[in-house]
C-alpha cells in the first residue's frame, strides 16, 4: 500500500493527509476519485439533482476584488429582471420537472430588496404550486431578512466564504466594514440558527492561495458542519483588481485539475452532503462539470435566466453557455449527464441528506 492509499483508508484524514492528496500525482489522482466516487455512490447514489438557476440582477453594491459585476465595474450594462421573467424563469424550472431553482443576484440590502424577494418568493409559489425548493444566493443580510425570506418558502441558503484564511480574504476584498469576514461568518450562523439548508464554498486557485490554504478551506467547511457547498475555480476577470496578479496564476488546466481533487476530498470528509458541480469547471473544460459529477459533485445548475440578459452576468471571464437557449440547456445537460452514468432526479427536491441527519427529519 503507497501513502496515498493508506490515507484512502483511513476513516479520518488529517490537515497533512489531505496536503498529500491535494498534491497527488495522476496515478494516485485516479485513486482518489475512484475513492470519492464509491463514497458518492454509497451515501448519495448516482443521482445527479437540477436546480434551475436564475441570475435576477447583477446590479451589486460590493466592490470584490475577483468578480467581473462588481459596483466598481463600470464597462457592462446593468440589469434587474422584473418579477414577471423570474416567474417565469420558475415556471419553466417547475413544468420542467426540475423540482429546484436556485436564485442568485449581486449583494444589495435594505427593506425595499427585502420586501420585493418576499413578494417574489409569493408569486413564485403562487405559479408553482408551492412545490419547488428555493435556494437563494443573494449575499449577506440580517439575520431578520434571512428570517422572513425562509418563512416565505426559501429553504436553502448559499453564501461562500471564498477563502476561510482571514489574511487571504483581506486580499481579496477591500478591508472595510461591507466586506467584512467575521461577518460573514456571522451571516452563515444566522442562516443556520434560521433553519436554511446552509451552503458555503470557495474559489480554487487564487492568487495568494496555497495548498494549506485549501486543506484548511476544507477542514473549515467540515468544522461549520456545512449542508451544501458549491466550490469552483477562480477564473480571472480583465476588469477586476485581481487581474494584475494573473501571472502568479496556475494554469488554468491546473486550477481545473485542483478543483476537482477538492470536490473529491470533501466528498471523502462529507460524505452526505450536496456538491454543485460549478458552471466555472466548464468555462475551463467542456466536460468540467460531468467530470466533477464523477467524482463526488451530485448537483447540477441549468441556466434558466432568459438568454437577453445571461453575457452581462459575467462573474468571470469565458462564461460557458451565455448564448444557450433555455431548452438548448437542459437538453445539453441531460445528454452530458447520460453519459456519467448518473440518474437525474426529476421531480425530486434532492434535499441535502446532510441537513435531513443533522435536523433528524426523514429525507
Ligand atoms: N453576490 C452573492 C452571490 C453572487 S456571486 C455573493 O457574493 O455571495 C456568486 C459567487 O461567484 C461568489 O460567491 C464567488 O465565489 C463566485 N465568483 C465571483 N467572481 C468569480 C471569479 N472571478 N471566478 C470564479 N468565481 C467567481
Ligand atoms: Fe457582488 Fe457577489 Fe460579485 Fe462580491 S461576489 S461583487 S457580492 S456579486
């Protein structure tokens, strides 16, 4: 048995075990994910679960050095999509038996925001027959806001922490009180003491970032005992901050490559939780997110936002499928998916098993 299968065997992995799998080479690689994807099958299945994604705005009020619709970005046009085409774009999730949708904007607070997604979250039951799970991911917010959103029908939150090393956040954020990281711990706090499915995660591949980093990034989503994550590559954007520091980038094969190592080891340190296989796992490869679907990830998210508005939601750069039609996705989707192997798990919610376990409801 070499080092790397003696850690696959083991039950617990250590801070040091998981810098050793980080740094496999390809042989032991594919022990890994042939590790990973057993845990996979044993505690999730091979069922892979949509979640009609919906970008509402990208109008954002934060500044994070790393992402393309930043307040500070001023070379793209900004949108808001009315209540009438996020309806919609639920509509079509639900006729399309896709059971999920996940809604997701750039970070804007105050009563105004809040009282219009508590509307929307009304009408979206109202046209659905209050059967679709709703994530949202729309930044930090009061733990009241989080509260009235879940008691209108939200049941999963998803807020990353991007990076758990407090030195390598202030890096990547300006250090002021909106981008604030024992914040947004508090945030993920609130979100639990609420009752949402929590879900966190993280970039892979940033500059400044080493493989401690990553090993810690890990043991601290096990630590916040974490229902979902949704962990993907950085992917530098030419109108952030962060772009200066491209040349210290790996390659963007290598991020690649990291990124689905992670997926595969937090599938090993959680093994019933749910992982996103991430849209930015495809700008890099074409069959990114199957792959990471292989290997652990069992959620997928299908572009539903209406076509006219996808090319100006451009967290990075090299964003795949903005020119897809709607059906044009699910179709894609389901043919990549056939070929994993895995099930797709129409009409169902795929609720966190993680999160059934810890509330002890019964999935
Ligand atoms: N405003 C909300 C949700 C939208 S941003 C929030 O920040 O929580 C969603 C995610 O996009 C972020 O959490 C970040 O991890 C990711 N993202 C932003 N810029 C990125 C980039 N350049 N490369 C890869 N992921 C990026
Ligand atoms: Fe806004 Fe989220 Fe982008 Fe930060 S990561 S600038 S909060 S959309």
């Amino acid at each position: 048995m070499n080092v790397i299968e003696s850690i696959l065997s083991k039950d617990e992995l250590t801070r040091q075990d998981i810098t050793l799998l980080l740094q496999a080479n390809d042989e032991d690689k594919a022990k890994l994910f042939a590790k990973s994807a057993e845990v996979k099958e044993k505690h999730v299945g091979k069922r892979v679960y949509f979640r009609g994604l919906i970008e509402m705005s990208n109008i954002c009020s934060k500044n994070c050095y790393y992402c393309g619709i930043r307040s500070g970005n001023q070379n793209f046009s900004r949108y808001n999509l009315s209540d009438d085409e996020v309806v919609d774009a639920a509509r079509y999730s639900w006729e399309n038996n896709y059971a999920s949708i996940a809604i997701q904007t750039g970070e804007v607070c105050g009563s105004a925001f809040t009282q219009r997604i508590v509307n929307l979250l009304k009408k979206i039951n109202a046209a659905t027959n209050s059967e679709l799970g709703i994530t949202l991911s729309m930044g930090e917010q009061t733990e009241d806001t989080y509260r009235e959103w879940f008691e209108n029908g939200a049941i999963r939150y998803l807020l990353r922490i991007e990076s758990s090393n407090r030195e390598l956040y202030s890096k990547l954020h300006p250090n002021n009180q909106t981008h604030d990281f024992d914040k947004r711990i508090e945030c993920l706090r609130s979100l639990r003491r609420v009752g949402y499915q929590v879900g966190s995660g993280i970039m892979v591949g940033l500059p400044f970032q080493t493989i401690d980093n990553l090993a810690d990034d890990l043991l601290w989503l096990k630590e916040m005992d974490v229902d979902m994550v949704g962990l993907g590559p950085y992917v530098e954007h030419p109108d952030t901050p962060l772009y200066k520091y491209q040349n210290m980038l790996l390659p963007l094969e290598e991020r690649f490559a990291l990124s689905l190592k992670v997926i595969a080891i937090l599938r090993i340190l959680m093994k019933d939780i749910n992982i996103v296989a991430p849209t930015a796992l495809q700008a890099i490869d074409k069959l990114g997110r199957e792959k990471a679907i292989k290997i652990g990830a069992n959620v997928v998210m299908p572009n539903v936002t209406p076509g006219l508005y996808r090319n100006d939601y451009k967290l990075y750069d090299n964003k795949p499928c903005v020119d897809d039609a709607v059906d044009d996705c699910k179709k894609c989707l389901e043919a990549r998916i056939q070929l994993t192997g895995d099930e797709i798990g129409y009409n169902e919610h795929g609720n966190s098993k993680h999160f059934a376990r810890r509330t002890k409801i019964v999935p």
